[in-house]
C-alpha cells in the first residue's frame, strides 16, 4: 500500500514561481510514489478573501491548471475542491472543541499572517483555520504533508489535535508528519526576502516569456556595480539567487564571471529570462491545452472530490460511531 500524501493550495490567483520551487516540483516527483491529494483549499480561502467570491472561484480552475500543467498527471492524483467534501466541515466542528483559543492565536503563523494583512482583530474563521487544516489532512488519514516552513506549526497543531482526539474517542485517525521541502524559500526580484502575490513581486507560472524578461529586466542587482568593467558581488543579486535556484550546474560559473568583471548584468539577466522560460514553456503549453478544454478540468476536480467524499464519508462515520455521535 502507498503511503498518502495531502497538500493543498489556497485559491486566490495563480500560482507563481515560488510555489513551483517550494512544492509543486517535489508534487510531480512524488506522484509515482504515493498517493497524492491535492486540495484546492476554497474555505480557507474565504478566511482571507470573504470578500471576494468571484476571484476564489476562477482561482480553483487556475490552481488545478498551474498544477496540472507542471505536469501532474490526473491518473495518478487526485484534485479535490475543499469546500464540496462535507466530512472537511464535520471534522472541523469536532476538533475545534479540542483546540483553545490561545493555542490558535499564539500560533507564529497566524501571527505573521493577520499581521500581513493588517488585521485588528480577527475573525473566528481565520482564527480557527488551523483547525480546518487539521480535518483537510485527516479526512482522509493522510500520512505525509509536504510545506514550507511557514506551515510547520500547523502540522504541530494537527499532530496535537489527532492525538487528543484518538486518545479521548479510541479513533485510529493517522498523526500526520511534515515532509519539509529541501528548497529554501524563493525570494524576490526585487529583493524581497519572499516572492508573493501579496507581496507584488511574484513571477506567475503562466507568465508570458516577454512579461518573464519584464520582471527579471527590472530585478536588483549589486547596487555598488555602477558599471560593468568593475567586479559585482553575486551574494548581494537577487538575480543570482535565482541563478542558483533554477541552474545549480551553472550558477557557480556565473558567479565568477561576476566577480571577475566577464559578464554584465544586462547578459546575467538575459540568461536567467532563458533558464526560466526553458522551465515554463513546457508548462506554458500544457496551460494552454487545459484552457482550451477547460470542462476536462472541470471533470477532474469532480472526479477527484467525489473519490474524496467517499473516503471521508467512510471514515467521518467510523469516527462519529466511536464518539457517541449517533441514534
Ligand atoms: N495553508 C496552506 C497555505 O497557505 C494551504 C493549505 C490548505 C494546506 N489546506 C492544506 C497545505 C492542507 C497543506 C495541507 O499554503
């Protein structure tokens, strides 16, 4: 039996270069391997978005395109929309009552993100995300979640939770384990210690390859190399990073051309616009074949979140016999 993985996306725009580093690669390497679910998380979604509808829902066909185009394949695993599986919503009811409110709100992530988003006061539902997390990964007792570190704690909170549950109920719901990703974070072009949508600086996985060169044109570089006949320093070039990012096997040669004066950040740059749209073509072309066929698309979410309604169903009934909660 393969082991099963859950990760899942929030559905508000598509997604960029970062999650491709972060997680999407190491989705396609894994899917022969495991038993993979991905959730297009649209409830979670609202936490921050409440407000708008219309773009969570043309987001759900833009995150199942980005991870189907990166070369998902929709035989191996399953896409499953968050808000259509009900057994989500029942186990989040039961485990919110095992989760206090100063647990939530000393969690570091919800603490950054209300932060980054300007937050007073929070909502319930913002507040209580984690636990929604907890029953997006449990309803179907998955065994691995592979994120950032940002989501760490959340998988703490999940872990904390399944215990307690399974100790209070004799349930035999799985503790689920984080599957760090190897890649540090991507930062910005710009310089910014994150590439975000929030953040303005984020180089989308449909990006055209002249709107590519557009944002790599405009990335920082060594601010002292005021010309190119003087040594840059590649540890202070956010162009760099992404050299080491996205061409390891070069990156090393790069940065001694730099030191040296050999190559001028126009060149350095033109380089990276080609490393990045030799990656995305590919992507790009597969994109477009499911935005000329998008009811395919619609038909894989359907299928993936009925295939989920059923292992949730099954389990939410095992788990709601255990606790008592019946006729
Ligand atoms: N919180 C995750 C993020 O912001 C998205 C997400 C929702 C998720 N449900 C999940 C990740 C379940 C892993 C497992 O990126």
């Amino acid at each position: 039996m393969k082991k099963r993985i859950l990760t899942g996306d929030r559905p508000t725009g598509r997604l960029h270069l970062g999650h491709y580093i972060g997680s999407l690669k190491s989705r396609v390497d894994l899917q022969d391997d495991y038993e993979e679910f991905i959730l297009i998380a649209d409830v979670q979604a609202l936490t921050t978005h409440f407000d708008k509808p219309e773009l969570i829902h043309q987001s759900i066909f833009d995150v199942a395109m980005d991870n189907l185009s990166v070369g998902l394949d929709e035989n191996k695993v399953t896409i499953v929309q968050q808000s259509m599986v009900g057994a989500i919503a029942e186990l989040t009811i039961f485990y919110s009552m095992l989760v206090t409110v100063p647990q939530l709100s000393h969690n570091p992530t919800i603490k950054t993100e209300a932060k980054n988003y300007g937050y007073k006061e929070m909502t319930y539902g913002f507040l209580g995300y984690p636990v929604s997390q907890t029953a997006d990964i449990t309803f179907c007792n998955a065994d691995l979640v592979p994120v950032g570190d940002d989501q760490i704690p959340h998988i703490e909170m999940a872990r904390k939770i399944v215990r307690k549950f399974n100790d209070l109920y004799g349930t035999n719901i799985t503790e689920p384990e984080a599957k760090l990703s190897s890649v540090g974070r991507l930062s910005g072009l710009d310089g910014n210690a994150k590439m975000g949508k929030s953040m303005g600086n984020a180089l989308y996985l449909s990006d055209s390859p002249e709107t590519v060169w557009e944002k790599v044109r405009n990335g920082v570089t060594d601010t002292n190399r005021i010309s190119v006949k003087i040594p840059g320093n590649p540890d202070v070039c956010a162009i760099y990073k992404y050299h080491q990012a996205f061409s390891p096997d070069e990156a090393g040669n790069i940065s001694s051309m730099c030191r040296n004066a050999a190559i001028g950040c126009v060149a350095c740059k033109k380089k990276l616009a080609e490393t990045l749209n030799a990656i995305l073509d590919p992507i790009r072309a597969r994109r477009n074949y499911f935005e000329n066929h998008i009811d395919e698309v619609k038909d894989i979410i359907s299928a993936g979140t009925e295939k989920a309604n059923k292992i949730g169903n099954e389990n939410l009934l095992a788990i709601k016999e255990k606790m008592h909660v019946k006729l």
